[in-house]
C-alpha cells in the first residue's frame, strides 16, 4: 500500500506490516484514505485529532448559517381596518427577521360562499407587504382555508 507521513511526504509503497509498525513508532494512527485506488493509499496521521477539527468546522460551518422558520399570520374574511394593520406590522416584523409567511384564512359556515373575497383580502394584503416581502406562492383554497406563502426580499 502507498504510505504518506504525517507531515504530508510520500513513504512509497510499503508492506501493512511495515506501514502499522512505522505509525506505532510514532504513536500516529493508520488512515486508509483511498482504499479503493491501486495500491491503497494510506496516511499517518492523529485520527483523533483530525476528528475533533472536522467537527469543530462542521460546528463552526452550522455557526453561520441562518435558518428560515416560517411564521403564520391568521386573517378572517371580515377583519377589520385596524386588525388588518396590525397583522401587516405581524408580517413586516417576520420578513425583516428573514422568516417566511404563511397567510391564510379560514372560512366558517357560510363564509365559504364568499371565497372571492378571502382573494381581495389576500391581494391586499400582499400588497400591504410588498414593501419587504414578494408573494412566493399565490393564494390557493385549500379546503376550508385559502393559504398564501410571503419570502423576505433579498438584501442588496
């Protein structure tokens, strides 16, 4: 098998008994790196250590990265001026946060009858946010409840 040191300089090709013997030496560990080229290739190096660093960057990599929840703004179909406002603000505050929207409205009894309007509220509503948000998914009923979805306009 082809043998590299620990300091990265290649051992050429050597014996499995030589090359284990040469890692207990210095008290290093037997890495197979490629074990599927011919010959194997293999490194001395401290496996330990070189685990501990793959999950600290692994850690540090998860550090940065942000993740996007998706928060939920409920309307009615007969919400008033200062509710619907209120909720607005709901959103803004999500969208400038990074998280994505999801707006619905649930229709009771014979509200159903009136889905069109549930649309205007959602149009509206859309239009209210365009400000830091842009529509992701257009309103959609779906069943007893018609659902719009909002993402967070980029940063420039």
């Amino acid at each position: 098998m082809r043998v590299i040191g620990s300091d990265g300089a290649q051992l050429g090709i050597l014996s499995l008994r030589a090359a284990l013997d040469l890692a207990a030496e210095k008290d290093l560990d037997l890495v197979k790196i490629a074990p599927q080229a011919t010959p194997p290739v293999c490194r001395i190096m401290d496996y330990g250590k070189y685990r501990f660093e793959q999950a600290k960057k692994e850690k540090e990599a998860k550090k940065n990265q942000k993740v996007i929840d998706v928060k939920e703004v409920r309307l009615s179909l007969n919400i008033d001026t200062h509710d619907f406002e209120t909720k607005v603000g709901h959103a803004k505050r999500f969208l400038t946060g990074g998280d994505r929207v999801k707006v619905s409205i649930r229709f009771r009894g014979r509200e159903m009858a009136h889905a069109n309007l549930g649309g205007d509220i959602m149009q509206k509503f859309a239009d209210a946010c365009a400000e830091w948000g842009t529509v992701e998914k257009m309103p959609k009923l779906e069943g007893r409840s018609m659902i719009m979805f909002l993402s967070a306009k980029t940063a420039k």
